[in-house]
C-alpha cells in the first residue's frame, strides 16, 4: 500500500496548445511566400513499416497539408539498400519544389544511417541531422535545428520557464534529441549534466535538475525519487504498452490503466511516471500532448524556414 501523497499540483505544459500557437504564426509567412511564387514543400521518406514510424509521417504530410504546403511521402520496401535510398535523397536534393527532405529513422538496418544522413542537402535538412548542421548548432551558428529539442526550448520559452543559470540534467544522449538539447540549453546559460545508461546513482544526479528532461525510451523510468519538488519535467518518451504485465509494472491506479487497456488495446506512457510527475513536479509535459505536437510544429516552421533561405535574399521580407 503507498503512503497517503501530498495533493495532485503540478502545472501542465499544454505542447499541443504551444504548437497551435506555432503554427498559426507561421501561416502569415506563408501566404507571404506563396504571393512570391514559392509554396514551400517537405518530402518524407519512410523505409520499411515500422508501425510508429507510419503514424509519425502520417502526421507530419497531415501538418503540411492543414497548413497549405506541398508535401510527398516517399514510401520504399524495408529490403532498400543504402544505394537506393542514397539515389532518392539526390532526385530530391535535385527537385527545385523540394525544399525539405525528411528521412524517417529508424531506417533497416543494412542501410548506413551516417552516409544517408550526408546525403541530404544541408539547405534543405529540415531534420538537422546532416553534421553540417550539427557542427553549426555546436558552435552556435545559424542552420538547421532538431525539431524536437528546438519544439522542447519554445515550450520552455513560451512557459516563462528560466533556463539561464538553472540546473538541466538530460537523461538520454542521442544524436535526434539529448546531444542536440543540452547544447540549446547550454547555449541558453544552463548548466548541464547528460545522463545515460552507465550513469550511476541516475535518481540522485536527476533530483538536481531545475529541468529535467526524460529523453531514453523506457516506459516509467523517472519516478518521483528522480524529482526534485517544483522541478519542471519534460518528457520525450512516447511508449505504447500493450500487455497486461507492463500495464501493472508502471501505474499505481492500475485498475484505471487496465481499464484504458481493454477499451483501446493499448496505452501510451512516457519516460516519466504520470502519477508521480503531477505529485513531484512544478511542471511537467503530458504524454500524450506535450513534447510531440512541437516536433511537427518545428518541421514546418523549418520547411518553411528552408523554402526562404534556400533562396537566398529574394524572399526576405
Ligand atoms: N525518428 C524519431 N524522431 C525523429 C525525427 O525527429 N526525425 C526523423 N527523421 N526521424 C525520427
């Protein structure tokens, strides 16, 4: 039985409501665009049938299409080998209607990530992934961000959450989110610490975060013993539990969480212990609703970004 907690207070980070807000603003740089002639347009190309992979880029075109761009999903079989896909990416670079080029990862794996990832026009990388990009967001130059530590620095911007001087501590170092964040937040005066799996004593070095960011893809793995109290808690993670056994080993209410389970099949839970968060926290991402909706944002603000510089000074305002 666990003890009696204190009152449910956290505050929610609302991603999704940001990310309206997002792209609502960038709909005026897009009428603008298309009075010069240019409707900016993002290709995704997605290997294989990975089923998170297919809803991901399902929305991503979704987005582009609500918001009045062009888009194309380039969809090729999981048996592609690096030299297909590494012709598809220069047919695209090629395209003058392709502004940005998405490759969906995880790719199969007889494809060479690195040399695909290189492949990609640095000017029409909306990802950030090709090492043009990364070494000028390393050295504080202007290019391509990732869209989801760039989606995790307006939700921190936009919430009036102060970065400068505080404690992060990032719990993941993956090149898409835990490297590319801790160098916004770094860039941004924060001091801090990346945490992954050989990181001992993980709780202790996570309750000194003023911002603690769950970016590893595990189900749960930050409870309220990660949690300093009041510390705002961002949560990258979107796992989907399907069994009954899993269900169990992550919530406390599991009569509701198996409840959720029988009506839909499965349920999402972040990196972070839902239950816990609201308890521990000052603020918090909700998953779902929080840190994905700025993923696309971030896209379509980089693909129209892409549309405008790749054209140099002849569609700056
Ligand atoms: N897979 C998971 N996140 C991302 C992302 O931001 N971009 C791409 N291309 N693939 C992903």
């Amino acid at each position: 039985m666990r003890p009696e907690k204190n009152r449910l207070t956290a505050k929610t980070l609302d991603g999704a409501q940001i990310a309206a807000t997002i792209k609502d603003e960038l709909k005026q740089e897009i009428l603008r665009l298309k009075s010069c002639g240019v409707t900016p347009g993002l290709a995704a190309v997605l290997v294989g049938r990975n089923p998170a992979s297919e809803i991901y880029v399902r929305n991503k075109v979704k987005a582009c299409e609500a918001l009045g761009l062009y888009s194309e999903k380039i969809e090729l079989a999981a048996s592609t080998s690096s030299a297909e896909l590494l012709d598809v990416i220069r047919q695209l670079n090629a395209r003058d209607t392709i502004d940005g080029i998405l490759v969906q990862l995880p790719l199969p794996p007889q494809i060479d990530v690195k040399k695909v990832l290189l492949a990609v026009d640095p000017l029409k990388d909306v990802d950030g992934f090709h090492p043009v990009n990364v070494g000028n967001m390393v050295s504080g130059r202007p290019g391509m961000v990732p869209c989801t530590p760039a989606g995790i620095i307006q939700i921190l911007e936009r919430s009036q959450v102060p970065i400068a001087g505080c404690r992060a501590v990032v719990i993941g170092r993956s090149d898409t989110v835990g490297k590319p964040l801790a160098l916004l937040l770094l860039h941004r005066n924060a001091t801090i610490t990346i945490c992954h799996s050989r990181t001992r004593d993980l709780p202790s070095v996570a309750r000194e975060a003023d911002i603690l960011v769950a970016a590893i893809g595990k189900p749960a793995l930050v409870t309220g013993d990660f949690i300093k109290p009041g510390a705002v808690v961002i949560d990258v993670g979107i796992n989907r539990l399907t069994q009954p056994e899993e269900v169990r080993a992550v919530f406390h209410d599991v009569d509701s969480a198996l409840a959720q389970l029988r009506a839909k099949g499965s349920v999402l839970v972040g990196d972070v212990q839902p239950e816990d968060v609201r308890e521990q926290a000052g603020a918090y991402t909700p998953v779902p609703g929080g840190v994905g909706p700025l993923t696309i944002a971030m896209l379509m603000v980089n693909t129209v970004r892409a549309a405008r510089e790749r054209r140099g000074t002849a569609l700056h305002p």
